[in-house]
C-alpha cells in the first residue's frame, strides 16, 4: 500500500532540489557528481539497470555496458519513463544488474525503507550506486549555521559510515567511495600529496556496493551414529503390571 504522506513529501523535496541544479553552485556540484559516477558506471555488468534521482535527464549521460535503461521518478514533469513511489519500487525481487540512487536518500523522509527497496530488487552480484551529501564538511557545517533552512541544506546527509553499516546488514559489500567537492581546484584533486587532506571535507560522495551471493550452509545429519531401538507391543495397548500380578496371587 502507498503512503500517500511520503510520497508527497518526496516529490515536493525533489522538485525543490531540480530547482536547485540550475543555480551555479549546483550546475558546478552534479558537474563533480558526474565525472565520480561515469568512472564507476563501466564497472557495472548485466542485461537491466534502473536509474532513480533527482533529474531523469542526467541518467542519459551516463555509459554503462547494460543496454536495457530505465529511468524512474516521483515527477511526471522531471521526465523519465515510469512515476513510481521510491518507497515502493514496482520491481521483481532480485531482477536489475544496476541501480543508481543520485541523492535519493538524502530527500526521503525515511531512506532505511528507501535504502531496503533499492537493496531488494538488485540481483546477486548486481551493483548498487548511491550519491549523498556529507556531513562532516564544510556543506555539513553550514548545514547547521542555516538551521537546516533551504536546498540543499535540509536534506539528510547521511554519514558513509552509517550508510555502510545499512548496507553491510543488507548483503552488500565490496565498497568504492569517491568524494565530491565543492569548490576545490583541480590541480588540487589531481595532487596525490593533497588527496588524503581534502578527501574527508568532501561536499558529497558517490559511493558503489556489490550485493553478495547469499551462501547456504548445509547441516549434515549423523544417521549411522544413531541407534535405532525396537519396540515391541501392541499400538495403543496399556501395560498394568500390578494387576495381573494381584490376579495370580489371589488365585
């Protein structure tokens, strides 16, 4: 059953976050965002891949070897071929190769369920995308200062920390984290000795999980260690030795 409350509160966050895409800051942000999400896109193998985000558009741009796209949303005017419930995604059980979350969980009012039924529809082996906005950053910091007022500040910026943890009770593993900046320069990204400084103050981050085969653990049963003892007797019959033996006595 759809809960018309969330999905209302969803669609509304995003159409205030496409909104936000358009100003400079977030033109040169999801510019960053990019770059980080088509080097991992060719990492991603299969036959289906769904997209679901803050602009369908933007999932055109991404390369992938899987042939066989779909881009969903909760808005029928930011495009994309199916409006679904990000809550409740209308998908099989373990039937998509990719799935692409690009700062969906930071604009749902609860993305433990959201991150579940992402979770659900990836295939064993299949590979999971999410993008996210940092806590422990600058943005993170003046997060606060804003009281949590306007786009993108009140969104959820879910640690990597915390998201792994969810991730991990979910099967998933083999984790590659790339970060986002905001304004760092680009000779300072591409400087390996200024890396490990400007990585954790990072705006977002783009981080990639593989589900893991679940593997059954059969038990075996010691039948040969068993002995078998016979039983003997009537079924259902009641066995009054006290009796028969008063019956003798006083005869």
């Amino acid at each position: 059953m759809i809960n018309h409350t969330h999905l209302q509160s969803y669609q509304f966050e995003e159409l205030q976050f496409a909104v936000w895409l358009k100003s400079p800051r977030g033109v040169s942000f999801m510019a960053q965002e990019q770059g980080q999400l088509a080097s991992l896109m060719p990492r991603a193998f299969g036959h289906y891949s769904v997209y679901l985000g803050l602009n369908a558009a933007l999932s055109s741009t991404q390369e992938t070897p899987i042939k066989n796209a779909m881009a969903l949303t909760a808005n029928p005017q930011l495009g994309g071929h199916t409006v679904v419930d990000p809550h409740q995604l209308p998908l099989a059980t373990e039937a998509i190769d990719l799935v692409v979350l690009q700062h969906v969980l930071d604009m749902s009012n609860n993305p433990h369920q959201t991150l579940r039924e992402a979770a659900r529809v990836v295939n064993a082996g299949g590979r999971l995308v999410i993008t996210g906005f940092n806590p422990f950053s600058v943005w993170g910091l003046w997060r606060h200062l804003r009281f949590k007022r306007g786009v993108p500040w009140r969104a959820n910026f879910l640690a990597l920390r915390r998201l792994k943890d969810w991730l991990s009770l979910l099967n998933f593993g083999d984790f590659d984290i790339k970060p986002v900046y905001d304004c760092a320069p680009a000779q300072w990204r591409s400087n390996p000795w200024l890396t490990c400084f400007i990585n954790p103050l990072g705006s977002g981050y783009v981080l990639s999980a593989v589900k893991q085969e679940t593997r059954v653990h059969l038990v075996k049963t010691h039948w040969r260690n068993r002995v078998m003892k016979p039983s003997f007797g009537l079924a259902g019959a009641t066995r009054q030795p006290s009796q028969n033996k008063r019956s003798l006595e006083n005869s």
